[in-house]
C-alpha cells in the first residue's frame, strides 16, 4: 500500500526569509521519498517570489516531488491570506487525498487539523522544532494558549520534538490536558554523504580571494533574526582581534536584522573583519575553509548547521541552551558558552585559535557523534510512525 504523505512548510526562501524548520521539512520529504510505499508532496505555504524559492520548487519538482505554494506572505498571522491558502491547499490535494498531514509550522498545522477534520487525510502530525513558538505576528498572545495548549494536543495523532527539551516543552504545557503517547523523540537528522559530496565542489575565484585574506576565520551560517544572536558575536570579535589582529568573521545568511547588524559592525570600525555573504548555494565548500564554527544563537530546537560543521571538519562553539547541548558536548565534541555572555566568548573563539590540538579533537569527535544523527535513520522512524498508526 502507497502511503501518501503531505509535508507542509512555511516556504522555501531557504537562508533567507525561512530557516532551518523548512530546510529540515525538504530533506525529511526528500529521503521519505525514497522509500518505495511512499508518496510525498510538499506545500510551502507562503511564497515570497525570491530567485531561492524558484530554484528549491525547480529541484524539488525535478526528483518527483510535486512542490506547490498556496499564498503570499504578508507578515505573521495574516487571517486572509491563511484562508486564501486554505482554500486553494484544499484544491491542490483534491486529487491526491494524502494519508498523512504533516507541518512543520504553527499554522502549517492548524491547516493539517482543518484538512483532517474535514476528512481530506486520515492522520495530521507536527514537527516542533523549538520550544519558543508563536513569538511574532499579530494575535500572538491568543494564538499561541488556544492552539498550542488546547488544540493541538487534542486533535493531532502525534507530536515530534527534534530534542528532548523540545519534547519536555510539549508535555509540560499548561492548561490542557497532554496525552504522553503522543509526543515523540526524532533527533533531527542530516544527510552525510551529500553534505560531504557538497563540500568537494570548488568555489569561485572570489572566494579564493575571500580565504587569502586572513588565516583565522570564524564562519557562521543562519538566518539574521534576532534568535541566532549575532550581535553578541560581533561584539566578541571585537575583543578576538585584540589578540588575533587579522581574525575575520564570515557571515552565511540573510534577514530581517542585516542592516541592523551591518551598521553595528560599521559603529564597532569592524567592517574590515566581518563579511556578510548573503545567501550561498556552496555553504558546505566555504565551511570547510573555516578555522571555527560558532552558533550564538538564544534558542534552538535541534540545529542542523552544527551537524553540517562537524561533518566539514570544523571545531564548534556553540552556546549552551537546550537542544544544541544535547548535540554538542562540551569540550568533547565542541565548547558550550552562556548565551548572551561575550567575555566568555571572546575567550573560548581565543583559546580554540590558541590550541590547534583542541581544535583537532573536537573535530574528529564530533566527526563519529554526528553519525548519530544520519537523516536515513530519522526519515524511517517517521515512517514508521505515519506507519502504525493508518487505519
């Protein structure tokens, strides 16, 4: 029996306008998609009409994933265009009738529980990526007690957190009644061999240019918002520079917050050490130029980019919240700093420049845990969980 089973996400602005609750959506209907008895389309809800989105809808179509869009995105929590993307999500899948809804966003899957309810899938499932949800948009201070607390829990067949911090987030909710059956543990998973394959490619001659610059480089990937705390970061480099002059730091990504954080670089006189790279289709190529990985981020579900960095080779420091410290073990696989604590640091990016032995452990440490973590593994135990419980 061919199980037909719906991904729904935010967009496919990837890098950009979305992030990596998105990336992590394409890659587990990717590798769902391999799997014989399954049939996987994706919905990216919104589209924002960016040259990212197209090329993802392109590729995607391409290895025969049908990949739609259903509105147009103006701003969080916009009523009429939920509904306008309701009424055309509802026209896309009419001839496809999935078994399975699954979103990996809030209102992703309240469109999951409207399909079920009225009888367009038999099950309808979320991915909770983070355990600070409904942190934006209009109606927020409504949404988030009445759907997260109260309709979710009661209407979905199931819950996956990336972590366990996300999965104790979900059953310690208040008020509602939590049903523990259905909450569940899938780490988010990466694919390996691809990513090494992509770290082979070769990169333009300007980017040649880019690593001749300077032999201590910082890189760091993810979308400029103001979760990944990057303000702390520049901020830290500005004392690394005190004691390494020519350290620079490379910064993959866009958003919200880039000139924002472009002029703070200026005000700090940095503006020769930091690089804002945009959005890059060769993140996995640069990374492996890298000297260190940092991820400053305030809150994380389970992040995939330090997956990728540990599989490029690249030492990780990373702040010590829930969920990344369930991946990165501190000073075996990578080193931990309190979040929003630059003089702390400031001193771990000096110390890992300072020990290139300590660099080359947690390298190769992190090189064997990240194999935990194959998105091969985590796309069968979602299918086995859509699996078990069809009627």
């Amino acid at each position: 029996m061919t199980i037909k089973i719906l991904q729904i996400i935010r967009g496919l602005d990837i890098g950009g306008d979305s992030g990596g609750a998105e990336l992590f959506g394409v890659k587990l209907a990717r590798e769902l998609n391999k799997i014989p008895d399954c049939e996987v389309w994706i919905c990216a809800f919104y589209s924002v009409g960016t040259k990212t989105e197209k090329e993802w809808q392109r590729k995607l179509i391409s290895e025969g994933i049908n990949t739609f869009f259903v509105s147009e995105w103006e701003g969080y929590n916009n009523l009429r265009k939920f509904v306008n993307g309701i009424r055309n999500l509802l026209s896309e899948i009419s001839g496809f009738r999935p078994d399975v809804c699954h979103s990996h966003f809030q209102l992703g899957t309240l469109a999951a529980i409207i399909i079920k309810f009225i009888g367009r899938t038999q099950t309808a499932y979320r991915t909770s990526h983070i355990r600070k949800e409904w942190n934006q948009g209009r109606w927020t201070w409504l949404l988030s007690p009445l759907f997260m607390k109260l309709i979710f829990p009661k209407y979905l067949d199931g819950e996956i957190g990336v972590s366990q911090a996300v999965c104790n987030y979900l059953i310690e909710r208040r008020p509602g009644k939590i049903d523990k059956s259905k909450i569940h543990l899938i780490y988010n998973g990466i694919d390996i061999e691809h990513i090494q394959k992509m770290g082979q490619e070769s990169f333009t001659s300007q980017d040649e240019i880019l690593f001749n610059q300077s032999e201590h480089i910082i890189g760091c990937i993810g979308r400029l918002a103001e979760q990944k705390g990057y303000p702390y970061l520049i901020q830290a480099l500005d004392g690394v520079i005190q004691q390494i002059p020519d350290c620079e730091l490379h910064i993959v990504g866009d958003g919200e917050l880039r000139s924002e954080l472009e002029q703070m670089v200026m005000d700090q006189r940095l503006s020769k050490h930091v690089k804002f790279l945009g959005l890059r289709n060769n993140v996995h190529s640069l990374m492996k130029h890298w000297d260190i990985f940092v991820l400053p981020s305030l809150w994380e579900g389970f992040p995939t980019v330090i997956m990728e960095a540990m599989i490029a080779g690249v030492p990780v420091i990373a702040t010590d919240i829930p969920g990344t410290n369930e991946l990165v073990i501190d000073n075996q696989t990578g080193i931990l700093v309190p979040p929003g604590d630059v003089q702390t640091l400031t001193n771990a990016i000096i110390k890992l420049f300072h020990r290139p032995d300590l660099q080359r452990d947690l390298a190769k440490n992190a090189s064997i845990r990240v194999n935990n973590f194959s998105m091969e593994t985590i796309a069968q135990d979602y299918y086995q969980l859509f699996k078990n419980n069809l009627k």
